[in-house]
C-alpha cells in the first residue's frame, strides 16, 4: 500500500480540530498528524480537494443499501453492494441488519457475513440481528408470525457466528429472552441491544445489569417516558451503561425529543446515530418487498400499506446534517454520534471512530455545505464525488 500525506483541509480527529496539519497514512493506518511545515520534502502530497477531514461513519443499523436488503438471498454480493452504497454518503464501517426472518434465512444470513469477514469486505464491520426474539405488543414493521422465543440453539449459533466475526450485535426483548440468556451471550462476545419492548423500566435496568449494553432506536418500538413507568426510554437515558442508537430523519423522532434526550442522557454511555436504512439507499426506488410485504416510499417516508415505519430513508451524511442544522448541534458532536460513539458502543474503538496514529485509516472529506467529497477505508479512495 502507498504513503502520503493528506493536505489542504482542516481536520477533525474526533476531539478537535487541527489546522494546517496533513494526514499521515501509511500502509492503511494513520501514522499522525503532523504539521505542513514538519512533512519531509520527499514525501508525497495529496490534496484533499475539500473543506475538512473527519472520521469515517460508522452505522450500526443497515437494512439494506443500492436495491438491496439484507437477507438470506443476499449473498456476499449483496453485502459488497450495501457497503457501497452507503460509502456514496461517508460511511467507512456498518453492520449490515437482517431484520426478523426465518431460522433458514437467518442462517444463510450469517453465512454470508462470515464470509464477508474473511474476505476483509471494505466497510463491513460485522452484523447485526434485530430479531426474531422480540415483543409482539411493539413489533413495528417486523412480522409477528416469525417472532418467537431464544432458544438454546439460537444462544449457541450466535456465539459460534461471534467467533468469526468482528462483531456481533443482537437486538432482543425481555419478553422473549432471559437475563441468564443474556449472560450467556455478553460472555460469548455478543453485544445486546434491548429493543422492540414493552418491558418496565426496572426489567430493562435489570438487564443491562445481566449485560445488555446497547438500546436500540430510541422512542421507538418501546414502552414510553412516563411519569409513574419511565418505561425503557427512561432505562436507556438513566443508565449510564447503556449506549442508545436514535435514527434522527424528521420521520422516526422530533428534534424536540432528541435534544430532550441528548441533554438527559446520563454518561459515560452515550446517543449515538443510526440510519436505519432499507434498500432505497442510493436509488430511485419507490418500493420495496419486506418478508412478502410491500414497502412504499414517499416523501422521506417508508410505511407499509397500513403506514407502519418501516426502516428509514435517511444516509449518514444527512443525519449529520440534520443534527447539525435542525437539531443545533454543534457539527463537532453531530460527527462524534456517528463515528466516535458508535465505535465506542460497539467495542470498536481502539481502531475505528477517531483519527490519531495507529488507527484504521477510514475517513470523509467534505465540502464547506456538508457534501461528501471523497469517502477513504484502510487508506484507499472507494468513492470519489463526479
């Protein structure tokens, strides 16, 4: 692989900012950030061709991308061309999410992520199953004739799949799992979200006590913030144990509510960003099939027939910009809930999520308006605006 410099634009390392500095990338990684007038006269000089440098996106709910849906017939080439149509909007790293199907497809499914993991698939960081053990009273979108229990044979499939796998993320209710059962899978390396419940707020904390770590897409599908049940939207701002992924379109949660949570969420776990994205990502689609139903599309909208959400049609550089614009956060945090955090919430961080020497070189440029200008994994160049 090359040595160069990156110049030409400020950079945002995941702390602050660092002017007139270049990006130092050797052999994937970012070997520092180092002064312009520190570069050696015979190193290699690229220009940015673009307002700032950022930490790549990482995106820990991805349905599916570029006509695509994560399933059991998607295959290796149907992950390859998720991840390539989400790196069109700055994402560096996701897990593709197969949402609740069949014991078959499922299987195929992880199949086609072990797979994936071998071969070292750019922007593939694992994945993440949301479902089948979930709640029928808050089952969204996801059919309710393959929600069912966690068994033993499931336990032990997860833990086998994490073994081979970067990461494993696994999205469950307390109705339908144990805390023994949770456990059992936080000890075999599995991250568990709770997620598409009804449960109290006093189950849900029990649970992150038996190991769940993560919430997932907060305010919906799960029992409500309220006065006398705070419900697992209160379970998810009081832990500080629990990292809380939001999907911030307009559609799924009103700004109000997400900076009422971004100020109540107690530390050091964090919010942090997901798309939450279906198949319409970097097309014209205005339909698609889920499980056998028809997904419309309008107007940023994806319902079923009886206007159901079912996933969202937002990319990551638009929620940045959402955040940033209509939330009023400060870009710096906007970019840190969908690099810094997420890679924190999913034990990634040690490489992913910051730029600072020794770490996978994954980076964004971008434009003064927020526009993607080139999106970078392990030092190379997989998108390239016009």
């Amino acid at each position: 692989m090359s040595s160069f410099a990156l110049v030409g634009a400020r950079i945002f390392d995941g702390d602050a900012w660092q002017d007139n500095r270049a990006l130092i990338v050797e052999n994937g990684r970012i070997a520092g950030i180092e002064p312009l007038d520190a570069l050696a006269p015979d190193c290699e000089r690229r220009e940015a061709s673009g307002a700032m440098i950022v930490p790549g996106f990482i995106d820990l709910q991805v349905n599916g991308g570029g006509g695509v849906m994560f399933d059991g017939d998607c295959g290796v080439g149907g992950l390859q061309k998720i991840c390539s149509a989400h790196a069109k909007f700055g994402t560096t790293g996701l897990l593709p999410t197969l949402i609740t199907d069949t014991r078959e497809s499922t299987a195929a499914s992880i199949a086609a992520g072990v797979e994936a993991a071998r071969m070292k698939m750019p922007g593939f960081l694992g994945l993440h199953l949301e479902g089948p053990h979930l709640s029928i009273a808050r089952k969204g979108a996801h059919d309710p004739a393959l929600i069912r229990p966690l068994e033993d044979g499931d336990l032990a499939a997860m833990i086998e799949a994490r073994r081979e796998l970067p990461a494993l993320m696994v999205t469950l209710a307390p109705e339908n799992a144990t805390a023994e059962q949770v456990k059992a899978l936080v000890g075999g390396g599995v991250k568990v979200s709770l997620g598409h419940t009804d449960t109290t707020c006093r189950t849900a904390l029990a649970y992150a006590e038996a190991g769940a770590s993560l919430v997932t897409h907060l305010f919906n599908a799960m029992s409500p913030l309220a006065h006398r049940e705070p419900g697992v939207v209160g379970a998810a701002l009081d832990s500080g144990r629990l990292w809380v992924g939001i999907i911030a379109d307009g559609v799924h949660v009103d700004p109000v509510a997400i900076g009422v949570a971004l100020r109540g969420k107690n530390g050091p776990a964090r919010i942090f960003a997901v798309t939450d994205a279906m198949s319409t990502i970097g097309t014209d689609l205005k339909s698609f099939t889920l499980n056998g139903r028809t997904i419309m599309r309008e107007n940023g909208r994806l319902t079923l027939e009886d206007g159901t959400l079912a996933g969202a049609d937002i990319d990551m550089i638009a929620t940045v910009a959402y955040l940033h614009r209509t939330v009023g956060l400060p870009l710096e945090e906007a970019l840190r809930m969908v690099s810094v955090y997420p890679a924190q919430a999913i034990g990634l961080d040690h490489a992913k999520g910051r730029l600072g020497a020794g770490r996978d070189a994954d980076f964004v440029v971008l434009n003064d308006d927020l526009g993607v200008v080139s999106t970078w994994i392990g030092g190379e160049p997989v998108h390239q605006a016009g």
